[in-house]
C-alpha cells in the first residue's frame, strides 16, 4: 500500500476547507480545487483564520501555522489533482454532479489513488458506479465542522477494494481523527440515527408549542446536547439537511425520515441557517 501524502480536496465550502485545514495541521500536502479563484480565494483566508486563532489561544506557533499553510495549495483545474494519492470529494450534495465528478476523476488521477466522497446520505455505491474502477471508491464522512468533530466515518461500498478502505482508515488515523468502518447504507451510522431525531425534535416545536430557544435549552439541559437541535440544524444548513432527509426518505420510506413541512418552507424561503444570516436564529 502506497504511503498517503498528497491529497486532493474537490470543493472548498464548509466541509471541504475543514477537512483541507485537519490536512495541512496533520502535515499532509493539499491541493484543494475550487470552481472560481475567489472561493478558493476565500476558503483559504477561512483555513488561515482559524489556525491564527490557534496561535493566538497557544495551541499552535506562528510557525507551525506558517507551514501549514505552505502545505495548502489551491487551484480551478481539477486536472491538477492527478498526482494525488488520495482525493475527497466535498461538492454540493447531488447525485449526479458527484458522479460526473469521479467520471471526471477516474480519467485524471493515478491509477492506485483512492478517491473518496463526503457524501453524508447519498450511496456511495452509486457514486462509484459512474467510474470503471469502483473498487478505489469508498466514503470518507466527516462531522460539520470538520476540524472540531472527531468521527470519520469511513464507508465501503460494494465494491470498495480492501486496500481502498484500509488506505482512507489510515489517513484518518494520521488526521488524528476517530474512524468508524461500517458498509454502505442510507446514512451510514450517525445520520441514521440524528436525521430522523432532529426531524422529531422540529415537529416538537409545532406540537409542544415551544421557541427554538426553549427546544434547545430542553436539550442541552436534559439531553446533555453540545448544542441545541435548532443551533445544530442552522450549523449543517437548512438545505443540506432537507436534502438528507429526502434522501434518507427515499431510500428508508420511514415517515420519521422525511423532512418536516416547517423546515421546507424554510428552506424554500432561503432561511439556510448560518450561512445566510438567518434560519431559526439570525446571525449577524
Ligand atoms: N472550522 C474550523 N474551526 C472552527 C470552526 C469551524 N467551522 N468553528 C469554530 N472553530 C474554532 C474556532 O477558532 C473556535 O475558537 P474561537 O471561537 O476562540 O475562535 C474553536 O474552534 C472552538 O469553537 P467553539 O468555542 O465554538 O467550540 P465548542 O467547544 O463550543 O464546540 C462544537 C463546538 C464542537 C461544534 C460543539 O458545539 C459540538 O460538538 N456541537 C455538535 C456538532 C454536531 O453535532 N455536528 C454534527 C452535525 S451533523 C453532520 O455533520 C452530519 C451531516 O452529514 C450533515
């Protein structure tokens, strides 16, 4: 098995440019591709924040920072991820486009680099099927925010090879990250259990006539939650969590999994959460 040094990040947004900061802080070589130098542009001042509030609190030196992001490059041709030893995949969360991606990927990168998808409900299965190498598919499901949540949840689909899915547990290994290995199911392990729980804990809203505000307080107080539900769903972002929720659906047919009617009139009406200033909660 080939030893993991460079590795490429498709998709700079929230949970590409979180899981590109874990690399370059594990000492690993990334490239990460953007479609316009401004995202890349802007994921890179994000990566750069976070680890200057690293030195600023002591955790890290200004060198250390400073090599990091040496290690940290960027670019709008995918092309340039052909001498990756590894690929994660971190684009919007639509079937088709990540299987015209690893399409994409599969014609430009080496043939023993293992590309990998964070996908956090769709089948990693059906992903590999559009490339003519399955075997060197598997998942690698980080937690949002990437460079705070632990888990990794690393997924093999049918005909993930055994050299694939070892190669991405000892990355996440070298990330310092905690790996869980499980097959290919509709939401894997966590989102299994926290998509249709979140969605329980916004009928509540309607059912015990409660404020977000209460909701979360209920849950952090009782529950021993890090955050509340609402806080939560704002941080993923209303879209990408009715998105998984239908997918979820879809597969499962469980009524648990579909998303709440108050969440997609959210969604519809642009309250994303977080990312647009405004979901349960307004951000300034
Ligand atoms: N990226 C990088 N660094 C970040 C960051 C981010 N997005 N957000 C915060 N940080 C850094 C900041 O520098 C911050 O320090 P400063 O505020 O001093 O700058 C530092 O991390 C600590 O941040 P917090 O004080 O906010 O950390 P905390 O101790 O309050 O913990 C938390 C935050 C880990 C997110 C915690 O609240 C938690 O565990 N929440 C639950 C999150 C969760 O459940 N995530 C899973 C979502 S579901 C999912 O992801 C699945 C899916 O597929 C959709």
């Amino acid at each position: 098995m080939a030893v993991t040094q460079r590795i490429g990040v498709v998709g700079l947004g929230a949970m590409g440019s979180g899981i590109a900061q874990v690399a370059i802080e594990a000492g690993f070589d990334v490239v990460g591709r953007e479609v316009a130098d401004d995202l890349a542009r802007a994921a890179t001042e994000r990566i750069g924040h976070f680890l200057t509030r690293k030195v600023e609190k002591g955790q890290r030196s200004p060198e250390e920072r400073d090599a990091a992001l040496a290690r940290l490059s960027t670019t709008t041709d995918l092309g340039t991820l052909g001498d990756c030893d590894l690929v994660i995949e971190a684009v919007v969360e639509e079937l088709e486009p990540k299987r015209a991606l690893f399409s994409e990927l599969e014609a430009i990168c080496r043939a023993d680099a293992v590309l990998a998808t964070n996908t956090s409900a769709l089948s990693v299965t059906e992903i590999a099927a559009a490339t003519r190498s399955p075997e060197r598919v598997v998942g690698m499901h980080f937690f949002n925010p990437a460079p705070l949540m632990p888990l990794v949840e690393v997924v093999r689909a049918e005909l993930s090879s055994d050299e694939a899915v070892e190669t991405a547990l000892e990355v996440v290994e070298r990330l310092g990250k905690v790996p869980v290995s499980c097959h290919d199911t509709p939401g894997f392990v966590v989102n299994r259990v926290l998509i249709p729980l979140l969605n329980d804990c916004v009928r509540v809203l309607d059912e015990a006539r409660v404020t977000p505000e209460s909701l979360d307080a209920a849950m952090t107080n009782g529950a021993g939650w890090p955050m509340g539900p609402c806080t939560l769903v704002d941080l993923v972002g209303i879209d990408v969590h009715v998105h998984a929720s239908e997918a979820l659906y879809e597969k499962l047919r469980e009524p648990r999994m579909a998303p709440p009617p108050r969440l997609v009139a959210m969604r519809n009406a642009g309250l994303l959460g977080r990312k647009t200033g405004r979901g349960f909660y307004s951000y300034e």
